[in-house]
C-alpha cells in the first residue's frame, strides 16, 4: 500500500462526505487505503461513510477520543508507506496526493510535507506557522499582529508574510493536511493524545524537527479547507481548549518558567481584548450581538486561568 489517509470526524457530515468524493472521483495513481474514525457523531456521519463508501474502513468509536487519539488509532491500523493526516473538511484537489508522494520519494530528509491550502472562495489560506515564542505571542496577546499581519517581526506564530508561492522548510504545517513519511513516524512516534485538540501539530513538528526530520511546505499541491467548521457553532468551548493546548505545550516544552510567562501573555491578551469589546459594544449598539459572544468568551478564558479549570470535551 502506499498512501493510507486518514480521517476523524465528529458531526461534519457534509464535509466528511464531500471529502470522501474528492478523494474517490480523483484517486492518485498509486494505491490508497482511507480510514475514518468516527468519534462518536450523531449526526449520521458513520451511517452515510458506511452506505455511500463501502471501500472506506470504518471505525466507530462509542464515545469522542479526540483529535490526537483517534488519528493515532488509525494510524496504527493504516499500511500505507505515506500515511495522510487529512480533516474532514477537507477536499483534496486532483493530483494534490500524487504531487506530494513525488516530492517525499524525490526528497529523503523530509517526514511531513503539506500542500497549499485554499479557503473555500478559493483564496489562500495561511498553513505555516512559527514555533510559539514569548515574542509572538506577545505580539498576538498587544494586538500587533494584527495590526502587522504581513510583518515579519510583528506577525506573531502566522506566517502572513509568507506568499506560500515556493517550496520551503517550515518549523510548523497546520494540521488540515499532512502527508507523513511512515519511517518518520516511527521515529517521532504517534500523535501526542493528551492534547485533546488543538496544539498536537505544533507538538508533533516540534518533535519530528527535534528527531531531525524536515516539515516542508510543498505549494505543487492544492487542497480546500472550510476552515472552522467544527468550532463555529461552540466558541466558548473552541476557545476553552485552545487555551488549554497552549498551557499544556509550553508546560511540556519550556518547563515552569514558560508556563508562568506564557499563562501571564494569555491573561494580559484576555483582559485587554475584554476591555476592547466592552468599549466597542457600548460605542456600537448594532454589534451587540456580536460583541456579547466576544464578551463571554474572554470572560470565559479568563475564569479559566484563574480556576485552572479548563474542559476537555465538548
């Protein structure tokens, strides 16, 4: 087998679906396996894979593992010698598996490889990221980065001033698409499965850098991804656990110290944003609604730092 995609879904039914046909109405020329784990949806996902692609292998998990532990399931079960990290929103252009596999058979030293990912109105959608510094985060946290987007120094972790028109070593590829290396995996080891969602890619290409594996950003393919889909309708919760990743990497990868610094960034980053919001909404009556939403999730990620009591499951 060479390519082995994998796909965890919970309640993306439409997109999963559209995933699936991507890849089965163009199907690189070399041999594919797809596996889907379902994490316990109940909005007829596993149902509709089960019906409509029979060829998939199905995993139905009775209740939701989460992002890391569900990946790391199939991956244990996959055969391929390229093993596809694909999100179930998703759809992978034609020819995007064949150009990747070329260029990781044409380039020994790299583990990860990720295309060039599009929003769904077909514009380009940022995939590189920095590893978190004290600085970018900073920057993120005083509002420089968005204010800069396309400053290198300003930026923070995003790479907006990378144009993702050329192939070029990146310490991170978001997590949407990667094509792994199966030799790197062994090395590198699975997925990190205490990060329930959010932050295992940045954990993980920290470490395949670290076993001194290269990640590259590989533009010769294209995919789209919705992205947000999975967050948008739980803010509140979304937010809560990117908190929580955040805490929990620079907890695993820069000790007491970068947890103090980096826990003191996001409490600063908080307060300033809930004060922004509030000023805003009480100038702008029309944007209550919005600005309420803002106002909880702040207040929500605030309490949380201070009650060290984040959730992880939806």
């Amino acid at each position: 087998m060479d390519i082995s995609i994998v796909i965890v879904g919970w309640n993306s039914k439409p997109y999963l679906e559209e995933c699936l046909e991507s890849l089965s109405g163009a199907p690189p020329l070399r041999s594919m396996e797809v596996i889907v784990v379902d994490n316990a949806s109940t909005d007829g996902s596993a149902d509709m894979v089960k019906s409509r692609f029979p060829q998939v292998k199905l995993i139905r998990s009775a209740e939701n593992l989460g992002f890391a532990k569900a990946n790391n399931l199939a991956i244990q079960q996959s055969r391929g010698r390229y093993v596809g990290l694909v999100n179930p929103d998703v759809k992978v252009l034609p020819g995007c598996l064949d150009a990747l596999v070329n260029y990781l058979e044409g380039n020994p030293g790299v583990g990860n490889v990720g295309p060039r990912i599009l929003n769904s109105d077909m514009t380009l959608q940022s995939s590189c990221r920095r590893f978190p510094t004290f600085w970018n985060n900073l920057c993120s946290a005083t509002g420089l980065a968005g204010a800069f987007k396309t400053n290198r120094l300003f930026s923070g972790e995003h790479m907006l001033f990378f144009p993702h028109d050329r192939t070029l070593p990146v310490d991170v590829l978001v997590g949407c698409f990667w094509l792994l290396r199966r030799k790197a995996i062994e090395d590198v080891g699975l997925l990190d499965d205490k990060f329930f969602m959010y932050g295992e890619d940045v954990d993980w290409c920290r470490r395949c850098w670290k076993a001194g594996w290269k990640i590259v950003f590989f533009p010769g393919g294209e995919a789209i991804h919705h992205r947000g889909t999975s967050s948008a309708s739980q803010p509140i919760w979304s937010a809560l656990a990117q908190q929580r990743s955040t805490i929990q990497y620079w907890s695993k990868h820069h000790g007491v110290l970068g947890l103090v610094g980096i826990k003191s960034i996001l409490f600063s980053r908080h307060v300033l944003r809930y004060l922004f919001v509030a000023v805003s909404r009480f100038l702008r009556a029309s944007k209550a609604l919005e600005s309420g939403d803002r106002l909880r999730v702040s207040s929500a990620c605030l309490q949380a730092l201070l009650s060290e009591s984040v959730p992880r499951k939806a």
